[in-house]
C-alpha cells in the first residue's frame, strides 16, 4: 500500500538559494512513514507501546528538482521490504507530476535498551499484509 502526504513548503524548510534545504526532506519522510503507520492501523505510539522503536540505520536520497517557499508538494512511501528485524521503505516526492526526489530508509528494530530484536508477530503481522515490492 502506499500513502501520499500533502506537505506545503514552510520558509524555515528552505535555505539561501531559496529552495528546500536537503535535510528538510528527512524530516519529510518521516513524516509521511508514521501517516503510513497511521493508515494501516498500526500507529507508531501503540509500536512504542510494546517497548519497541525502528531506528533509522540506513537512508538513501536522489535530489531530482527543487522545491521551493510555498509549494504543495506530496511525499509518497511504501514499505518494500522486511526481514525478522529490519524494515526498507521507499520514498518520492512530488509537485504535482515532476518528481523532485526519491530515497528509501532502513530501520532496524530495537527493544527499549536499543538492543537489536526479532519484530514480534503483533507489529510483523499487520506490517506484511501492506508490503509492496520496490520498483
């Protein structure tokens, strides 16, 4: 499944050449990850809950074209891979039909310690039935 969230650019979101400043777009992604949660009922408070959080262990980002002050723009995300302990989701950014960036980000999941742990049935299960292979 795959979620579009309708960001519009912020002026603190840019940077002297007047465009997005690239960290900006983190924030974005995640952003969009957690309204994908969200979406299939699986919120990351109720994750968190559980004595489990899914820290970014790897993120990846191709700058297409520039957004800037002002613009609607929608991040796109999708999880496209799991294993017993990690998650890959992938990630674009559009105004409109023009494509301004795509990434992805590897999470690994960890007990309340940051030890690395096996994903418990209660979060695998219902993350699975959503999974959608990467293009």
């Amino acid at each position: 499944m795959r979620v579009r969230l309708p960001i519009t650019v912020r002026y603190a979101e840019t940077d002297a050449m007047g465009v997005v400043h690239h960290s900006s777009y983190v924030v974005w992604l995640e952003a969009a990850r957690v309204e994908w949660l969200e979406q299939i009922g699986l919120p990351y408070p109720q994750i968190e809950a559980q004595g489990l959080a899914f820290a970014v262990v790897e993120l990846g980002l191709v700058y297409r074209q520039p957004a800037r002050f002002g613009e609607r723009v929608e991040v796109e995300v999708w999880l496209c891979e799991a294993s017993s302990r990690t998650l890959r989701y992938q990630y674009r950014v559009w105004r409109g039909q023009t494509l301004l960036a795509e990434g992805y980000t590897r999470h690994l999941c960890q007990d309340a310690q940051g030890k690395a742990v096996r994903i418990p049935a209660t979060v695998a299960e219902p993350l699975l039935k959503y999974l959608t292979p990467p293009d």
